[in-house]
C-alpha cells in the first residue's frame, strides 16, 4: 500500500509538472503555473527521498523547476515590453532612440492681443530603424509644480530623421502666456512603437 501511495505521488508530480510546463507560456495563468510547478517539485522529492519511482518524480520534478522558469523569465520579459510600450522606459528610449531638443516659449502678439503662442521642439530618431514615437512634454512653474502638459505623436521617423512639432499652441489669455515663458520645459514621458 505505502508503495502505491509513493508512486502515486511521482505520478502526481509528473501529471502537476506537464500541466505546469504547458500553462507557463501563457500571460497570467503562468501565475498558477509557479504554483503547480512548486506543488510538483515538492511531491516529486517525497518517492525520490524514500527511492520509489524515481522516474516519473525526476520527470515531475525537472518539468516542475522548467515551467518555474519559464514563467518567471516570460513575466519579466513581458514586463519590459509593457514598461517600453507604456513610457514607463523613457530613460532609455530618450538614452538610445531618441533626442528631444526643446526651444523656447514664443508669443506673437498684435493690436488685438496674443495671435500665437508655442513652444517649438525638435525631434530626431537617434536609432538604426523606423520608429514612432509619442512624447509627453510638461511645462512647471519655478516652485516646481506641474502647470501644463502637451503630447506629441510621430509616426514612422526614420533613423537620423528630424521632425519639428509644436507644443502648447492654444494659450490666448496674456496671463496664461506670462505664465508660459516662466515655466520650464521637460520631457515626462516617451514612448515607441
């Protein structure tokens, strides 16, 4: 009896350990198969201590520790998609792909008042390839506080391509724009795609 209850054990850990391995490529239920592959670890060692059945544990271990890490390696992985998709790589992309140079806060005025108002900032892809690009370029006061944002989207920049866009247009009040020409400019965020 004691001896079918260890190999039902291996088989346990063999079975916990192919569903592991096979659920590991998948986004989200990978979580579980940290679990499962834990679970199969676990019941693979108890038979291979007590030495019965030791291939079916050595397998239902070996698949328990792959699915474990493929799982965590596919996480990360889509991690780092997800934080260069969501800008939240900006240090890198603006390190490695991308040159924002911003200029300065311009407003034209005539007998009627303000007629325009931008900030001119020019773009180049610093890269080998064709990229899009999206920026989120923020404006702040002299005490540091967050005054404005404006975005800008580029498509399909070539490499060493220039691009020159314009930010913060639509500010018509003279309040408004003193405000402005204090302010310092940034990027925030930057994203490619």
């Amino acid at each position: 009896m004691e001896n079918t209850k260890k190999s039902g054990l291996a088989v346990t850990s063999l079975v916990l350990g192919i569903i592991a391995i096979a659920t590991s490529f998948l986004p989200v239920v990978n979580n579980g198969s940290i679990v499962l592959g834990i679970i199969a670890v676990i019941f693979g060692l108890i038979p291979l201590f007590k030495k019965k059945s030791k291939g079916k544990a050595v397998a239902g271990i070996i698949f328990g520790v792959l699915a474990v890490v493929f799982s965590f390696a596919l996480q990360d992985m889509w991690g780092e998609s997800l934080d260069e998709m969501s800008g939240d790589a900006t240090d890198k992309i603006l390190k490695n792909d991308l040159d924002v140079d911003i200029g300065e806060f311009t407003i034209i005025a005539d007998e009627y008042g303000i007629s325009e108002a931008y900030l001119t900032v020019i773009v180049t892809n610093k890269s080998d390839e064709t990229n899009s690009f999206d920026i989120t370029i923020g404006a702040t006061n002299e005490n540091g506080e967050r005054i404005d944002e404006d975005y800008i989207s580029i498509s399909e920049l070539k490499p060493g391509e220039k691009s020159k866009e314009y930010v913060f247009e639509y500010i018509f009040s003279e309040d408004e724009a003193e405000i402005m020409k204090n302010a310092t400019f940034k990027v925030i965020e930057a994203s490619k795609y």
